[in-house]
C-alpha cells in the first residue's frame, strides 16, 4: 500500500516522520474546513506528537554521524540555557525553531538506504496540488478553506484577518491564506500565489529551491538527468511568487560552474559578510530600497542597531515601537539564543559547525539562501519547512562522509 516509502524499516520510519512534518498542516486544514473546528490548542498538540515521533526516530536510528551532530546541539542547547537567567524569560516559539531544524538534520544523517523515490513522489504531489489550486480554486477552497484555518489556528492570523475573509487591505482573498494577493500582481500572471500542500505560499517558494538543491547535488550538480524535477521545482517556486526562490534555483547553477573558485574560508566567514553586506546596503541606500524590501530589512537591523552589547549578547534586543520582531528570523534567533548561541545555531544548521565535512556547493548556497531567509521571517524555522530542507542537508552531509565524488571540506 505504501510502496513509495524505502523499504528499509527505519528509513520507512524516518519518511514517516518527514512527510507528517509536511502533511500536517494540509491534513489539519481538511479537518478544521470539513469535520470540525479547531484551534491552536490542537495544533499544538498535534505538532508536539509529530516532533516527539522524530525524536523517537532518531534515538532509534541513531549512527556514528548523528551522534557527533547531536554533540553539537548538546552545545547549543547550552548556550539557550546559559543565557535564560539572564533575560529572565524564554521564548518557547524560538527555542522549538531552533531546536527542531537539527532535529531534521539528524534525521537526514540517519538516513541509511540511496532510496529517495518518496521524496520524488512528493514533489510530484505537491505540484499536482498547486496545478489543481491554480485550475480548481474553488474546490482547492472547499477542501482546505486556508484563511479559516489560519484565523481559528493562530493569533496573528485572527488579530489581522476579520471573519469575512478580508485582510486590511481590503482584498477579497476568497478563503484563501490572507498574503496571496501582491498588489502588482504576481510575476507570473497567475490570480493569487499558489500554496498547494503547505497552505501558505512563502513555504512552498521554499520548498521548490531546497528541493531542486537536493536533487542537484544528488546529480553531482548536473541538470541533464533530472530535468523534469529541475522544471517542476522553477514551477513551484514561480507558482508562489517567491521570486527569491526562483533567481536562487538559477544562480545555484552558475555557482556550479565556478566550484574551483569556491574555498573552504569563503564558505565559513559567508553568514557573516552576508549579514554585514546587507547590514551596510540598509544603513547607505536604505531611503533608495522599495518600501517591502525596506521594512524586511530593518525589521532585522533596527532591533540590533538598537541593542547595545548586553542586550546582544543576552538576547534581549530592543524593538523599536511599531515595529514586530516576529517578522524577523534573525531577531527571533538572537532572542532565544544570545548572540554567540545563534552565531553557532547558522553554523550547525549550515553543517560548519557539526565536525562533518560539507559539500561546498549544496553549503555555500544553502547558507546564502538560509541566512537571507531568516532576515525575511520566521517561517524558515516551521517544522513544515524544516521537515525538507533540513532532512535534504543531513543526506547530503552524510554522503560527504562516505563518497569522495562530492566537493568538501
């Protein structure tokens, strides 16, 4: 009945807990629009039995190479402590964030079988899903009502999206998740951004890139002999207007090109001048950006500029009135871990920091796409993205560890 899955038991288990992560979300949809009603209460829970499944999963399928990764988040989850005391809190949501994308990690480490045909499967799902929303919006509507969803599951969706489906624009979303209308439009002409299986349409851009870097690196970087998850995957992420997305998928495969040119320091001190780079086109062209991009970026600046060193380095940094640090991926890190636990968070998630040796395309893109996302928001860290992205990276480090026909370091 599910042969799609490996056929190794604890890999089939490993699939499990990946597809749940990603299903979760669509499968709690269907219910709340066509059973009964939910709330945060049940979403909650049911997240909480998805993550204590890959744990379990994890301690079961355990090897060589996850337990020096998990020697590594022992040592972040130090750093998370260290700094509670002192900022007399703890920020559930960040330390959950911070702590579930190596969850995955590890899960991708533990992966033991070359069998990845339930990862094609799903992405063949997940496009079949976004064509069915793009033809058959209406039915899509019926089936997983998003917009309800997301008012009777989470608070900020029920704080800024009244019960008749409009979002303060004023913009008729029609059921629909409350950010699938752009103002211009979207870039590919179609009506709304696509959502398809993750219910909101950022993830499903992100998924699209990770997706195509995974099968990417699996092919030794070479298109020819996965084209048509190369073009799915440019359909996924232009499907959901997350244009990002779409220009990363692109110039990952001229990066490819240029792996002689790629070395091991670049790839280490890159977080850090992305961060800087960005910091110093906020603070000298920040009047000349676009008025979205402009509020993305200082959303993640303002907070830090503010702070001084205690605050940084305690994870207590001062948002600006009017401002909302949980638009930010990078405060909501800062905030949970300090400075120095998220600092390390980047390079564990990254592999640099993990004692393994990594690839040196599937990192240096991987970080520069991580890094700019977690200045955008916060949904990189959902165990829904999470799931993908950081499974795929456990799988590409493992196989750094056994084949010398990958690029490491």
């Amino acid at each position: 009945m599910l042969g799609f899955l490996p056929v190794d038991k604890s890999d089939r288990n490993i699939a499990i807990c990946v597809l749940a992560a990603i299903f979760m979300n669509a499968v709690l949809a269907f219910i709340n629009a066509n059973m009964f009603g939910l709330n945060s209460k049940v979403v909650i829970l049911v997240q909480l039995l998805v993550t204590a499944m890959s744990v379990y999963v994890v301690y079961k399928t355990m090897n060589q190479l996850s337990m020096r990764y998990f020697g590594r988040v022992v040592v972040l989850l130090m750093l998370i402590i260290v700094v509670i005391p002192i900022k007399l809190g703890v920020s559930i949501q960040g330390v959950y964030g911070l702590l579930i994308v190596p969850l995955f990690v590890m899960l991708g480490l533990n992966y033991k079988s070359e069998d990845y045909q339930f990862v094609r499967i799903l992405l063949f799902v997940v496009f079949g899903l976004a064509l069915f929303e793009i033809f058959f919006t209406e039915y899509y509507v019926k089936i997983f009502n998003p917009l309800d969803y997301y008012v009777s599951t989470r608070e900020w969706a029920a704080g800024v999206v009244d019960r008749k489906g409009l979002d303060q624009t004023d913009l008729d979303t029609g059921d629909l998740y409350s950010g699938v209308y752009r103002p211009g439009g979207t870039f590919t002409g179609i009506s709304h951004r696509v959502s398809s299986i993750f219910i909101e349409p950022l993830t499903l851009g992100y998924f699209g890139f990770f997706a195509f870097l995974f099968f990417y690196a699996k092919n030794n970087y070479r298109v020819k002999g996965i084209y048509i998850e190369f073009l799915v995957c440019v359909c996924l992420s232009a499907f959901s207007d997350t244009r990002i997305a779409v220009f990363f998928i692109f110039f990952s495969i001229v990066v490819s090109r240029l792996s002689g040119l790629i070395s091991s320091a670049l790839i280490v001190i890159l977080p850090m001048l992305i961060f800087i780079t960005l910091l110093l086109i906020y603070l000298v062209f920040g009047d000349m950006l676009t008025r979205e991009l402009e509020y993305r970026i200082s959303t993640s600046f303002l907070p830090i500029i503010s702070s001084g060193w205690v605050e940084l380095i305690s994870g207590r940094l001062v948002v600006p009135p009017g401002m909302s640090g949980g638009d930010s991926g990078l405060v909501l890190i800062i905030n949970s871990a300090g400075i120095l636990g998220a600092a390390f968070f980047y390079y564990l998630v990254l592999g640099l920091a993990s004692g393994l040796k990594v690839n040196k395309i599937y990192t240096l893109m991987f970080s520069l796409f991580f890094v700019v996302a977690t200045l955008f928001g916060v949904l990189i860290l959902s165990i829904k993205a999470a799931a993908a992205y950081a499974f795929f990276t456990g799988i590409i480090l493992k196989r750094c560890q056994e084949r010398n026909s990958y690029e490491y370091s």
